[in-house]
C-alpha cells in the first residue's frame, strides 16, 4: 500500500510498549539525541515528547512526488468508494471505531505523550473518535434529501446529496486524533475519501491512526487509498490547499493560518472548512452556584493547559460577587497539581515546547504592561520531572476587556479575571473580541440564561448555561462564528459540509412545459 509506506526512523522505544503496539516499530534504532541516519534526500520530522523532553521518532516528510502518488491513489479509491452503498460505508467505520475502542489504552497514552495531555484527556480524545464512528453509522442510513412540488403539471422535484471527492483535512497538535475523526468518519460515510495532514508536532499520532485504519481496511479488501496521510509543515499543506483536485479543504489551527488557508483556496473556488481560535469567557452572574463556577472555569481555563481552542480565557464577574469569586478561584489553582500527564494523579501537563512557553511569558509581560494586575503567578517551572522546560504555571490576571492581549488568544493558561456592574454590559464584553466559539453563563435566572442564548445575546457558535466553554459533545455541530471562521464540524446536519447539493426535476408526462409560464411554441 504505497500511500502507507511512511517511514519512521531513529526510533527510541524507551520502553513504551503502547508504541509498539500501535505498530510504530523500531527501525534503523539510534540515540535519544537524535542522531541521523537517514537517506541523503529523504527529509524526516523529529518528535520530541513535552512530558520529558526526549527524542522519540522522525518521520519522513512527504515530497511532492510522493504525494502526486497519493493523490493518484485516493482519487482512483473514490471512484470505487462513492458506488458502495452508504450503509455499507458506515459498516466499515462501525469496525473502526471497534478497532479504536481494541486500541483505546495505547493510542490514549500515545496522544498524551506525543502532544502532552493529562491521560485521561488522551483516553477521552479517543472515546470521542469512538463516539463520532458511532454517530457516523447512524448518520450513513440518514442522509436525506428533500422533496419539493413542481409549479408545472407531471413534474416531480426533489434534491439529493452527492459526495465531493477528495477531502484535505489539516489538524492541529492540540487535538491531534479526534479532529481528523470528525471529519473523516463523516466524510468516509457520505462517500468521501480522506487525505490528512497532521501537525508535524505530533506525526506519529497520525500514522498510529492511519495503522489502526489499515487493519479494517485490509480485513475488508478494501482500495488503498479511501484514508491517505501526508506529514510535514505548512509547505506540505499547500500542497492540499492549492489543488484543485481537493474541493473540500477542513483546516483547524490558528486565525492566521485560517486566512492564508481561505485566501488560497477561495482563488481556485475550492471550499473551506475552518475551525479556527476561540477566545472563550464565562459570564458569572450574581445568582450562580459557586461550586458550578469552580468547576466549570477552573478545567476551562487549565485542562489541556490551556491549549484547547475552547479554553475559557476570560471570567467576567458581576462586581457584587467578584472578590468572592476571585478569592475561590485562586484558591482552587493553588491545589491544581501540575507534573508528568501519564500520572493520573496530576491536573496539568505541559505546554507543546518552548515556542509556546515563550509566548505565554511574553503573554504575561504584556498583561503587566498594559494594566494587568497579578492574582496568580505564572512562571516555568523547574527540578526534577520537569526537565522538558515545557511545564508552567496557570496564571490569572486582574484585566480589563479593552486591554490588546486580551483581546489576542493566547494558547496557555492565562485566565483574565474582569468584572462587570449589568448583564448587558458583561454580555457586550464577551462578544467585544475578534473571536467567536465557545461562551458560557453561570446563573440561576431564567431571564439572564434565555438573554444570553437570544439572538441579543452571545454571538459565538456555542453558547453555554451553568457549564464551561470547554468539553463539547459530538451530537452538536462544533464550530464558531467570526475570526474562529464559521466551520461546522461533528454533528447535528455538519456531515453536509463534506457532499454536493443536486436539484432534481422529472417529467413524466408527455408535454413540456416551461417554468414561469413561459412560452415557447414550435
């Protein structure tokens, strides 16, 4: 299967036997330093573990030629693919998911390891991949269409849906398994086949995947080349975005990388899917319980160290309750236990390397410099456990809306505590950012709770009562409005980003006449 054939080289197993089992074997062993043996052309990715700061693998990058294969190879896959029935597309990602749950354990410490995610965030990325595979079967005898009546005698009308062809999907090192399932499962079911390219922080969990993958695909004799990987940086990326032969490109990361992403394939009329940054607050009015503002901020603000585009960045408070609140919250990060993600015990990982620690530095700096006040230190952390240089403090500042970081998403733990006087006004300053995900209010009073989710209320694409902005489910379209680009992803009637729409007329009877009552006699 050539479009499988990614190699992996300098592989240090560290006694990780989950890496073996997902069939990331060792070839070519070297050192934990790194040190190459590769081919001279060949050029590789090196992955680095943020838990402890060791060399795990390299993965080779796919070249141009390589791909021109990959793309020979799913477009002739599609055309076998589209013709098997869709209930029988959704038999084949009901045994994927069989697989993931087969492989739930190792693929679970895989993606806490490789990205740096408490452990039980990696089992619950993977449960997710598991959840939408089963909303997946459910979806492929669901795919409806729509009959309309003809304004002309013996006229029958109605749509269907087809679907596209080849999908590009580009994911992100947050969530570096079940974005890519939210896409492809849906895809694969609508007839779709898959081209993927995974964050170059986090390749192996891509070809454990694409491993876990193989073996349905193998059991089923099915074509290579229905779900297709690519690895490499943003010039691999382009090769997706800029063809013309991938109509649908679905692409989650930054705002920035968004707009190069829609800029490029608006100009080939090609179709974008973006799920990009969130710059989430939680609302908490004065009637709200405070054990459910504890609960729902706290892991908003530091689950996945706050690397989850659904992180709550802002607490807006109502001025009665503030020192309360701040009080309670602060107190609760000072029991927050931050080490090595493989330990359950712990709440917080580390951040994905020292890029991001130097941007959460910088962040802070500049929360000081334009007014910010300190509730919480941040810093690095340093000592034995955290030798990576990857681990930091969750920090929170006394902030103002207006102030330019908080208006910017910063990918880190950096909780903005403001306060507000009237339920307009908080509600105005959550919508007063470029972003638009994830939102939540905290309140027992209906009239507050039914103005927020108004169309005068938040204007993101999830709107929250007495939950958190983080932890969506994946019955619900997963998307927002504004910077973070519109996309819908997951479910409800998403799985109709991934197909064409076709307008169908039949005359059956043995004249035929014009719409709108034109008339055109011979």
């Amino acid at each position: 299967m050539q479009h499988l054939k990614i190699s992996i080289q300098i592989f240090n197993i560290m006694n990780l036997d989950f890496l073996k089992t997902l069939g990331l074997e060792e070839r070519n062993a070297g050192t934990s330093t790194g040190a190459r043996a590769y081919e001279s052309e060949q050029e590789y990715i090196d992955s680095y573990s943020p838990v402890n700061g060791e060399y795990i693998a390299s993965v080779s990058v796919t070249t141009q030629e390589q791909y021109e294969t990959v793309m020979k190879t799913a477009q002739d896959a599609f055309k076998t693919w589209r013709k098997k029935p869709a209930p029988q597309r959704g038999e084949i990602v009901r045994q994927y998911g069989e697989a993931l749950r087969k492989y739930k354990e190792p693929l679970g410490k895989l993606v806490s390891f490789e990205m740096g995610k408490s452990l039980q965030e990696g089992y619950g990325e993977v449960q997710e991949m598991i959840d939408i595979c089963d909303f997946a079967v459910g979806l492929s005898r669901q795919l409806y269409g729509l009959t309309m009546h003809s304004e002309r005698a013996n006229h029958r009308m109605y749509e269907q849906w087809h679907p596209f062809g080849v999908v590009g999907i580009i994911s992100a090192f947050n969530f570096p398994v079940a974005v890519w399932s939210w896409n492809s499962m849906l895809a694969l079911v609508c007839g779709d086949v898959c081209v993927w390219k995974g964050s170059e922080k986090t390749p192996l969990c891509s070809v454990a995947c694409q491993n876990i993958w193989k073996e349905v695909a193998e059991a089923n004799d099915l074509p290579e080349g229905i779900s297709c990987i690519i690895n490499g940086d943003y010039k691999v990326g382009e090769y997706l975005t800029k063809d013309t032969r991938v109509p649908l490109v679905s692409a989650t990361g930054s705002t920035r990388m968004g707009k190069i992403v829609a800029q490029e394939v608006a100009g080939r009329l090609g179709r974008t899917l973006l799920e990009l940054g969130g710059n989430n607050a939680i609302i908490v009015t004065e009637s709200s319980d405070l054990p459910v503002v504890l609960a729902g901020s706290v892991f908003g603000a530091v689950g996945t160290c706050g690397q989850r585009c659904t992180s709550t960045r802002r607490l807006i408070v109502h001025r009665s309750i503030y020192n309360t609140v701040k009080e309670n919250v602060a107190n609760a990060y000072k029991q927050l236990r931050i080490g090595n993600p493989l330990d359950q015990n712990n709440h917080v990982g580390p951040l994905i390397d020292k890029d991001a620690v130097n941007m959460y530095l910088d962040a802070l700096r500049q929360a000081e410099e334009q007014g910010g006040s300190i509730l919480v230190d941040g810093g690095v952390l340093e000592g034995k456990g955290y030798e990576s240089g990857c681990y930091v403090k969750p920090a929170i500042v006394e902030a103002h809306n207006n102030m330019p970081i908080v208006q910017h998403e910063t990918f880190a733990p950096i909780l903005y505590l403001i306060p507000y006087d009237d339920i307009s006004e908080a509600i105005e300053m959550q919508n007063d950012v470029p972003q638009g995900l994830s939102s939540a209010i905290m309140t027992n009073n209906l009239r507050e709770a039914e103005l927020f989710l108004s169309c005068a209320g938040s204007d993101c694409g999830i709107a929250n009562v007495n939950i958190g902005t983080s932890g969506a489910e994946i019955g619900g379209a997963f998307g927002g409005e504004k910077e973070t680009g519109g996309g819908r992803e997951s479910g409800s009637d998403a799985w109709k980003a991934y197909m064409r729409r076709q307008t169908n007329t039949i005359n059956y009877g043995k004249d035929v006449p014009l719409a709108q009552g034109i008339k055109f006699d011979l």
